[in-house]
C-alpha cells in the first residue's frame, strides 16, 4: 500500500517531467475532446511545452512510499487542476 509522505507546492530549481500530463493523455476526456475549450487550450499550450516543469515556475510535489520504493509525483499546477477537475486520478474515479 502507498503511504503520502508529503504533498507541497514548490519552484522548479531545474526542468521536470510532468506526470499528470500522462493522465491527461490517457483520458477519454481528451481523446474525444469531451473539455471545455479553456482546459483543451491550457493542455495544447503544455504539450507546446514538451510537458514540461519549467525552472522557476511553481509545481505540485507528492513524496510516497510504496513498500521498499519511494515515489515522487511532480505535476504543473495548470494540468493537476485539470485532472481533479474532471476526476482523472485513480482515487477520484467513481
């Protein structure tokens, strides 16, 4: 079972990948374009972006722990938005 260590809002000090990005992809939501304009709009800008985490720009970072593994989920605010918006993670999928 994954344990939450901490959840903080912090500024990039480097370039990172962004995972919500990966949920956003994966959604039917977005395959079929079934978003608001804005949202559609936020998620074409970060993949202009690589989807990535600029350096100086401010990003969600979850530390858990997974048995022996220790995890790090690090997301733009922008598109961590969108995934709880429309309930994209896992654990608000009803």
């Amino acid at each position: 079972m994954t344990e939450t260590i901490k959840i903080r809002k912090l500024i990039a000090q480097q370039e990172h990948d962004c995972n919500a990005a990966q949920w956003i992809l994966e959604s039917r939501l977005y395959q079929f374009k079934k978003m608001s304009d804005e949202d559609l709009q936020i998620i074409e800008q970060a993949k202009a972006e690589n989807f990535k985490i600029k350096k100086g720009a401010w990003y969600k970072n979850i530390a858990a722990e997974n048995e022996d593994e220790f995890l790090v989920f690090r997301a733009r605010l922008d598109l961590d938005a969108i995934c709880h918006k429309y309930k994209l993670y896992i654990g608000e999928r009803k």
